[in-house]
C-alpha cells in the first residue's frame, strides 16, 4: 500500500468521522468547529489530486470566511445545547432510515458501473496550478469571473437591506 | 485510485449532509449540512477532473483538459460565499423577529 493510498484513506475517515460528528454534536459551536475540520480533510483531498489553488481558496474561503460568518452568528444568537429544540424520536429515526435509503441507493447503482476501470490521477499533472487555471480562467471565463463580482455587490446589498434593523 | 473511492466517499457525505438536514431542527446547522452536500460535489467534480486528464494525457502529453471543471469548482465556491452571506443574513432577521432558530416554528414562512 502506497503513501498515497494511506493518506487517501486516512483522509476519507477523517472527512467522514468530522462530518457525522457535525450532526451528532448537540452544541452548535461544536458542530462548526467539527465542520471545519472536514473542511480541512477536503483541502487534503484536493492537495492530493495536485489541485493546489482549490485547496487553498477551499481553506480561505470555507474553513476560513465562511466558518468565521457561522461562528458569529451562532455567538451573537447565544445559542448552545439545552436552547435547541429536539425533533422527536420517530421523525429523527425517518430521517436517518431516508437518508440511509439514499446511500443504499446510489452505491448499489455506481457499484458496477464502466467507470470502475478509470483511475484518478494523484500528486501529479499540472492542472490544478495556479498558473494554468489563472491562463484560462482569464482568457476564457473572464465574462463569468466578472459577472461573479455583480453577484457578490448584489449579495452584498441584499445581506445589508436584511440585516438592517427596523423597516 | 480508481474512481469509485472518491464516488463512494463523496455520495456518503452528500448522505451524512442529507441526514442532518432532514433530522436537524436548528436552521444554522441545517445550513451547515447544505454546506457538507455542496463540498462533497466539490470534491467529486475534482476527482472527475483528474480522471478525464489522465484519459486525456494517453493521447497528447502537453494536454490541458480537465482545467474548466477546476475552474467550475472555483465559480461554486464564489457563489457558496455569496449564498452564505445572505442566508446568514435572513436567519439573523428572523431570530431577531420570532427569537428562535427552530425550523418548525417558520413553516408557514409569517408570524
């Protein structure tokens, strides 16, 4: 078994194990900082597969601003784990079962597919360089890239005109 | 690796962010789950991008295929930043409004 595999695997266990933990937690200050570090196993992931731009815009943005935005809000609300209202018994376990149901679902139906004789390619290939993707991303997708930027402005006023207090 | 690790482990976080949707009552953590499902589609249009570069590279060695599906998961991550900050915004507005985070207290969207 090579390095690569081990830290694929070590990597999957701890995405998975960070992200049941984030629905297991009762606190949400818990499951914010249990988010973060899943956040931290898909940077590993993507670090993995060469694609270092997206590791790291993955951290800044996700572990870092997103996260922040989530930790304030769950601070300024006071929230913590006897506020949060319980579903019951019966409509957690429907919920669980569905969601079971789903996965059961679709590895039976991937479990055979063609596809299973492709290989990723891991730790190597240039794609994911910050150089290449710069390249098209402004020769090619420079419309959308400027087109995002009206949609962070209007994101921008729409948070504030909610936000705001009084009406 | 074969592709199939990187399906099974991205439909299995896609199913965890599912299951804490539908058993949460809290809209932050719901939030959160809908941010699990999204990165979890993240990882797998990478893992698919990879692949096509590899089958790509049997047939020209300076290809570079595979770079817009980066590129897409770029253009999500912009529109998850902007999703979130509006989202946060209408949760704050309405805890503000009914002192609650609890989803079955909005079902009818009016107080």
């Amino acid at each position: 078994m090579s390095i690569t595999a081990v830290l694929f695997f070590f990597l999957s266990a701890l995405a998975l194990g960070s992200a049941l933990m984030v629905i297991f937690s009762k606190n949400p200050v818990h499951s914010v900082l249990w988010l973060i570090a899943t956040f931290f196993a898909i940077s590993g992931h993507y670090i993995l597969l060469n694609a270092q731009f997206l590791a790291i815009v993955n951290l800044i943005v996700y572990a870092g601003a997103i996260m922040v935005l989530f930790l304030f809000v769950i601070m300024l609300m006071n929230l913590n784990a006897d506020t949060e209202p319980q579903k019951n018994k019966w409509l957690k376990m429907a919920g669980a079962v569905a969601g079971g149901c789903l996965l059961l679902v679709l590895v039976g139906a991937l479990r055979d597919t063609e596809i299973r004789t492709h290989a990723v390619q891991m730790k190597d290939g240039n794609i994911g360089l910050i150089h290449n993707l710069g390249m098209v991303l402004f020769k090619e997708y420079v419309i959308p890239f400027e087109i995002s930027s009206v949609l962070f402005l209007s994101a921008m006023v729409g948070a504030v005109v909610i936000g705001k207090k009084g009406d | 690796m074969p592709i199939n690790y990187y399906i099974f482990l991205a439909v299995a976080l896609f199913c965890i962010g599912v299951v804490g949707v539908l058993t949460r009552r809290n809209a932050i953590i719901i939030f959160m789950c809908i941010e699990l499902m999204l990165n979890a589609v993240n990882l797998l249009l990478i893992a698919f991008s990879k692949m096509h570069h590899l089958s790509a590279l049997a047939l020209d060695a300076q290809t570079k295929a595979g770079t817009e599906a980066q590129l897409f998961v770029f253009f999500i991550m912009v529109v998850a930043a902007a999703e979130v900050s509006v989202g946060l915004a209408i949760i704050v507005m309405m805890y503000r409004n009914i002192h609650s985070v609890d989803v079955n207290f909005l079902n009818r969207l009016k107080h």
